[in-house]
C-alpha cells in the first residue's frame, strides 16, 4: 500500500512537472515569433520579385509587342473593346485572384493619383509609405502593424510607369488628378501584407521570420493568379473572338504564348532581379528534355502530386553546403492551347491530356540560412 501511495505521488509530482514546463513554453511561443524561417522583409521581397516579373513579361512581351506589331491596343474599356488589358489592370486582377485564395498574404496596387479612390491609402503608414517611394524608388518602405491582437508586416514598393500605355492612360483620364506623368515615374505603390502571429510583444523587423512552406505558398499563389488571369482574360478571350491566335513559336507569328511560356519567361525575368528565390516548371511528360525532373526529388514530386493534386509535395535538399527549402505543387492544364499543344506535338511523349489534368509542376526553391 505503501509502494502504491509512494507512486501516485511521484506521478503527481511528474504530471505537475510537465503541465507547469509545457505551460512555459507555451507562453514563449506566444512572447516571442519563431527563431528559424526566411525574414519577413526577404519573405516580401521574394513575394514582389515575382509580382514585376510576371507584369514585365506581360508589359513587354504582350502589350507592347502587340502594340508595334498589329497594333493590338490596351484600353480601360478592355472587356468591350477586345483589346488588352493595361498593365495596371492585369496586376489588379491577378492581386484579386490571389487575396481570394485565402493563403494569408494579401497585394494590391494603390496610389496618392488614383483614379479609383478606393485603390488609395486608408491609413496614415499607406500614406506615409506611398510618399517615400516616390522620394526613395530605391526601396521598399516597411512596418509592423497590430489588428485584432494580430501582428502584420506590411510594405510598399514603388510602382513605375513601365510603359507608354500606364502614363497615356493616367495622363489622359478624366478622373486623374495628376496628369504630366512620364515613363519611368513612380506612380504609386505595390503593398505587400501577411501575417506574423498574435506574439505579445513587438520585435524588430529584422528577427520576425517566415516558416519556408508559407512563403513558398505565397510566391506560388501570385504565379497561380498571373497565369490565370493571362489564360483565361487573354488567351481564351482573345481565341474564342478570333481576335489572336496562340503558337508555341509566339514571337515570330506575331501570336499569343502559352499560358506555360508565361511562366518560364517570368522564371527568366526574375533570376535577373533578386538571388535566392527560383521556380521553374518541369514535367514527367516534357516537349524539351531540360524541364524534365532533375533528380529524384523532382520525380517523386511530380509522381506525388499527380495523385495528390490537392496539396504540394515539399522537402529539402543541399548543394554542396548550402540548403534548400523545395515545394512542387500541380501544373493544371488551364486552357485548351495547353492541352492541344501537347497532344498534337510530335515531340510529347504523352498525347491524351484533357483540361483539369495535371500536366506537370510548378517548383519554388527557397535558400534556407
């Protein structure tokens, strides 16, 4: 009996031991942000690199080749006028697509000169943000922000006047109140905002830091939503009114590039701007040979997600001494180009693709410090 109550008290004393230990780091995790990840400020550099890539490919080599080539024009108007879209306007499409996703971080484009009022600031640190680009184009103004016991980190980058079509429009437009802008100005701001957790007391901008799988979801949720808006606002739309066609030889045709060609040519875009952050798409079925898996990662990805769709395949994997953080997650065949492309080409070696199929993958690397 004696043995038996000399137990239960050790027991107790145990039990107690470990509700009191994990209480205390429960409430660490709550004092303090997570201590390994990709800072916040990269996290939002990262997540910007892409948004200019995907606007520059569309800027230069949509709206400002088709402009020169066969005078196809980007207008306001665009939905009833079978024009493009401006720039502007795709940027603001695919920011919708993307917040409506649910992921946690949100975009958008906004101004001190909107033409909309509701693309303008709303609270004094947008302002204040929006006014530094313009003195400071060099670099993103940043801060922390607390809403509803939730910490945000929150930026804003300059957003430049990156061809004819952005100043003619703001220049020209009834309902602009700045009227003498020039390309290469800075017209307003791209704000980038996520969450950081509900910590209790505020750290520096420089230790909050972003679990690798949330940035990579992020990055791969502004490339989700510029493909979709490029596939189904430019390349269905413009197909179906016969007003372009789509080639895989898009340059010399004079024609519309595939929603994949998008991509790789932002992929391209991107590795010029910022080191570090890369994505790429590949494929078990590939037309060229050097989109095929890289190794066996790669392959078990593909093979994974082409089973599990609904969910991206991760790991991570080291060149040399350095380490990686990896996500792959489906490339669907979002338009009828892709899936006619494939099955007529003589060299795809997979020629029974339907729309909604997965076609291959879409890999974000992540360097991990």
């Amino acid at each position: 009996m004696i043995k038996k109550i000399g137990f239960l008290l050790i027991s107790v004393v145990i039990t107690a031991i470990v509700f009191f230990n994990g209480n205390n780091k429960q409430a660490n995790a709550q004092n303090f942000p997570q201590r390994s990840g990709i800072p916040a400020k990269l996290a939002a550099d990262y997540i910007h690199s892409v948004i200019q890539a995907g606007r520059k490919v569309y800027s230069d080599h949509i709206v400002d080749r088709l402009g020169k080539k066969i005078d196809l024009k980007a207008t306001e108007d665009w939905k009833h006028e079978d024009t493009l879209l401006l720039p502007a306007q795709f940027l603001l499409t695919s920011s919708q697509l993307s917040n409506r996703r649910g992921v946690g971080m949100r975009y958008s484009l906004m101004s001190l000169w909107a033409i909309n009022p509701k693309n303008g600031p709303v609270s004094a640190n947008e302002k204040l943000g929006l006014e530094q680009v313009v003195k400071n184009p060099d670099k993103p103004f940043t801060w922390v922000v607390q809403t509803h016991g939730v910490w945000y980190f929150q930026a804003i980058y300059p957003d430049i006047a990156v061809n004819d079509s952005c100043v003619s429009c703001h220049n020209n437009h009834m309902k602009s109140p700045k009227k003498n802008f020039h390309k290469g100005d800075v017209m307003g701001g791209i704000m980038i905002n996520f969450p950081l957790g509900g910590f209790a007391r505020k750290e520096s901008k420089e230790q909050l830091l972003i679990a690798p799988e949330v940035v990579a979801d992020y990055v791969h949720s502004v490339l989700e939503s510029d493909r979709t808006v490029y596939a189904k606002y430019i390349v269905n739309r413009l197909t179906e009114k016969k007003v372009l066609t789509v080639k895989e030889n898009w340059m010399k045709e004079d024609a519309l590039m595939l929603p994949a060609q998008f991509l790789l040519n932002a992929s391209a875009v991107r590795e010029k701007s910022l080191r570090g952050l890369d994505f790429k798409l590949i494929s078990l079925w590939p037309i060229n040979d050097k989109n095929g898996p890289a190794n066996a990662f790669e392959r078990e990805g593909l093979e994974s997600i082409v089973v599990h769709p609904i969910r991206p395949y991760i790991g991570q994997t080291s060149v040399g001494r350095k380490k990686f953080f990896q996500a792959i997650y489906p490339d669907i065949a979002v338009t009828p180009a892709c899936v006619t492309c494939h099955n007529n080409h003589p060299r795809s070696s997979k020629k029974d693709f339907k729309l909604d199929d997965v076609m291959g993958g879409i890999v974000v690397t992540l360097p991990l410090n």
